[in-house]
C-alpha cells in the first residue's frame, strides 16, 4: 500500500536524517522489499517507491463484467470505445475500468456483492480511471469510504495506460484523485527503462507523538 510506505520513509528520513536532503531505504514487507527514495522540501518530503514491475491479467470478459459494472451503477456504454477492462497488480490486485468522464462522475458502489465478484475475475479491488483526463477513483468494496490518493493503484493505472498506448514510457504520468471525495491529490507514477513501475508523491508531517510505556508493566 502506498500510504503507509510512502509515509514510513519521509518519517524514517526525518527522525533518522533530519540534516540529509536525499536518501534511499529498503522497507522489509511480507510482500517482499521495497525500495523508496525521500527528499527533504523543507515543509515535506518528496518520496518515491519502486513498485517493480506490474502483473498482467487477460482482459476481463463481457459476461463477467457486466455485474460488476451494476455493482457500480455503470454499464458497457459508460466504457472508452476500444478498450477493455484489465486485471492488474503491483501487489494488490485491481480491476482497471476505462471510463468516460461523465461516467467516473457519478459511480458509486451499492450492494454487498462486488468483492466477491471482483475474486471471480482475479481483483481484489476496482479502479475507475479516466483515460483522457488521467482521474481515478476507487474505494472500499462496500463503497463507504472512497480513497483519495492510493499508491496501490496508481502503479496499476499507469501501466495499464502504457500497455494500451495511451502514454509513453519513461514519461512522467501525472494522475488525480480524491476529488469526488472533496481531498483532491496528485500522484506521479514513471516507468523506467526496465519497465518497473516508480510512484511518488508528497508527505506532509500534521502531528508528532511518542510512545512511552514502563515494560516491567507488561505482563508475561
């Protein structure tokens, strides 16, 4: 996930290399290590993870997608002409779903029965994307939070844009998001030459805490 990488290394950079404008670290995930790069801004920081390189699914079929689109409120006239719904995953899974933008627009998820619908097709969540106008939304699969900035996806999106076309890479793709939600923000995603996938954006300290607990207060 994005959000806690992305934000665990801008801390990692403040409290461990507060006087160091670059630095590069190597999370340690259950899903493997992740490389991120931070820069100090001043303000904030600028950090940047390595997605590696996305997974393909085969284009998801009419059949298929015909309920999930309901599950959203869409149907197959609300698609891009030309382009198929896809599978695709840096690690999380998702359902890219190229979208017109007044469709992205008014998208919502009702029912509870889109994740288990999504598993059919190999998902585990959806993302609407505007191919044109580079906007993407996505949510929980109850539909009761919507996201407003998800590194998880953006890798998704901006490969799935350079396998159709759409952009080249190596060319900085600049997608929004949380609009809807009334937060919007900007993700920047590149493909390298190696066709692994660097998403990248803003982190903002808001708050400082620390822990402090007695250990000898803990129970065996």
């Amino acid at each position: 996930a994005g959000h806690p990488v992305l934000g665990a290394a801008a801390v990692l950079h403040r409290t461990r290399a507060a006087s160091i404008e670059s630095c590069s670290w190597t999370l340690k995930l259950p899903h493997g290590h992740i490389s991120v790069k931070t820069r100090n801004l001043g303000n904030c920081y600028r950090c940047e993870m390595d997605q590696g390189l996305p997974l393909f699914g085969g284009a998801v079929a009419a059949a298929a997608l015909h309920p999930i689109l309901s599950s959203l409120g869409l149907n197959v006239a609300d698609m891009v002409a030309g382009l198929t719904a896809q599978v695709v995953s840096t690690g999380l899974p998702y359902l890219i779903v190229p979208l017109r933008p007044e469709a992205l627009a008014r998208a919502a998820i009702s029912g509870l029965a889109l994740e288990a619908l999504l598993a059919t097709v190999g998902a585990k969540f959806v993302l609407l994307l505007d191919v044109d106008g580079r906007e993407m939304r996505t949510w929980d699969n109850l539909g009761q939070v919507e996201d407003v900035a998800t590194g998880s996806a953006a890798g998704p999106a901006a490969a799935y844009l350079c396998s159709v076309g759409l952009v080249q890479a190596a060319v900085p793709i600049d997608l929004a998001q949380g609009r809807f939600a009334g937060r919007p923000s900007r993700i920047a995603v590149v493909q390298d030459p190696a066709g692994r996938l660097l998403v990248s954006g803003e982190v903002w300290p808001v708050s400082h805490g620390v822990l402090d607990f007695d250990p000898r207060a803990i129970e065996p």
